[in-house]
C-alpha cells in the first residue's frame, strides 16, 4: 500500500519525506488555505520535495473552467495530479484531461456506483471519503471493499486512494481490502509507529543493558 501525506504544510512534508514512507501529498482548498501563502507557490514548493503524485484541486464548478484551471494546476511541476469533484462536469473534465496524458483524482466519493464512473471517465485515482460516510452513520468500509472489488473485475487501472482516515485501524482495514493507497494525516502516520508493549520492551532492553556497564561501540 501506498502512503500519502494529506497536508500542504511544508515542514510537515519534509519531517515525513525522511522517514521514507511517504509516495505522494494530497492537498486541497481547505489545507492551503490554512498555510496562509500563495496557492501556486505552496504547490511548487511540495512538488520540488516529492517524486511521487501530488494532488492540487480546482475550485471551479463549470466544466469550462474546471479544464482551465486544471490545465494551468497541471503546468505547474510534472507530478501535478488535478483534483476534480465528483460531479457530472467533475468527470468531463476528468475524461479531457486524461485525454491530454494529465493525471486525475476524482475526489469526493461516496459510493460504489460514482467510483465506477470515474473509473470509466479514466481517473488515475478515485477517493472515497470513509470517515465522513461514519459520521452519517454508513460503513466506510464497506464502500472500500466494493470499489476494489469492482475495479478488480473489469481490470480498471484507476487506484483506490483512501481518503478521510480518521484512526490506524482505517489504514489496516484498507490495508486488508486491498486499497492501493491511503492519505493520511501526519497525526495518524506518526500513531503508525506507537504501541505501549514496544515501549515497555525496549524499556525492559534499556534497563538490563545498562546493568552491564557494557558499550556496544568500542572506547
């Protein structure tokens, strides 16, 4: 599985790109607007750190500007993936600028038969939003499942791209379906690493080393 980050926070990114796990960003409106700076150089600047795909939304909601303003995102660095709505003019739009070889993630999927869709207009990701389906009640899931499963049987090459991971067991459970990448928060990716029985053994190792007066490097 592979791991995105979901931030538009540069030091966050960096901190992250060291650890070696991370395959690509995801950002959106809401993240950039949080950094406060330009738009186009907040994007630039991630697309330089990361080799992987980067996803930058359009904010437009008529198919005309949506291919302007994915054309121009897309003229920003190579790794550029134009994020579009899932909405009738989300998935034209999706269609004509996988037509001219831009990389697509159709964004705001909540359910089996809009994935199906944007898998037929040629998205290179589609990004179900689990967490917020468990807030009105509904099995996120669920949702991953039959999307894999759909995709599977007809051979589709769109990746199913997790979106909207609240917790770890979100990732695992993804993991388990067969869902080709997560995007996750830094606050979930640094939770990856925890759990108390690590702590408490390496504790235990510490402790019984330093018994010994030992050094493992020679003085």
């Amino acid at each position: 599985m592979k791991f995105f980050v979901d931030t538009a926070d540069i030091n966050e990114i960096e901190n992250l790109l060291s650890t070696g796990f991370i395959d690509g960003v995801t950002t959106n409106p809401s993240l950039i607007a949080k950094q406060g700076e330009d738009m186009k150089e907040i994007i630039k600047a991630i697309c330089s750190l990361v080799k992987g795909p980067v996803s930058a939304e359009v904010t437009a909601t008529d198919q005309e500007m949506m291919l302007k303003e994915g054309e121009y995102l897309a003229s920003i660095a190579k790794n550029i993936t134009v994020k579009v709505p899932l909405t009738p003019n989300g998935l034209i739009t999706c269609k004509k600028l996988r037509e001219k070889g831009i990389m697509v993630n159709v964004t705001l999927c909540f359910s089996a038969g809009q994935a199906l869709l944007a898998a037929k207009a040629g998205a290179n990701f589609i990004s179900p939003f689990i967490g917020r389906l468990e807030d009105i009640g509904e099995k996120g899931m669920d949702l991953i499942e039959d999307i894999v499963m759909i995709y599977e049987n007809y051979g589709f090459e769109t990746e199913v791209l997790v979106a909207s991971v609240r917790s770890i067991q979100h990732v695992i459970d993804s993991a388990i379906i067969g869902a080709h990448v997560a995007t996750l928060p830094p606050k979930i990716i640094h939770e990856l690493y925890k759990h108390q029985l690590t702590d408490k053994g390496l504790k235990a190792f510490l402790d019984d080393w330093a018994k010994t007066g030992q050094s493992i490097l020679p003085n």
